[in-house]
C-alpha cells in the first residue's frame, strides 16, 4: 500500500519510498519528512485526482497522486 491509499482524516506509517524515485525528489522528499518511520496524516482529497493534502510533523504538504504512489506504507 502507499500514503494514496490512506483515506481523509486516518494516519500511517512510512515504510520507504520507491527506490526508482528520481534520487531529487526523493531527497526532497525526505527533507520535507516523508521518510521512514514517519507517521502522516491525509488531511484532503481534491477532486479529478488532482493533488493530496497530507500532514507531516507540524508541516502540511499537497503530492500529486503519482509521487503519493511512490510512498509505501506498513
């Protein structure tokens, strides 16, 4: 499963991102706090599968759905 999966207003845990992620985005990533162990909360879906609001720490991030589903979750 990825953080796509996770459904408005629940929290996972951030197993490890795709290893065939663009190593920039996935440093980016990992300095915004989408790393392993990090627990997310999606905060909002927006409509025509645009991007995903999610929570990290104390920071709110948007991901578009084909970065999102690079994220695996445990």
């Amino acid at each position: 499963m990825t953080i796509c999966d996770v459904p408005v207003k629940q929290q996972a845990t951030i197993a490890r991102l795709c290893p065939n992620l663009d190593s920039a985005v996935a440093q980016r990533l990992e300095e915004m706090g989408f790393a392993e162990n990090a627990l997310i909360t999606c905060i909002r879906r927006t409509p025509f599968n645009g991007p995903i609001v999610y929570q990290v720490g104390g920071c709110v991030y948007s991901l578009e759905p084909a970065i999102a589903k690079r994220i695996y979750i445990a």
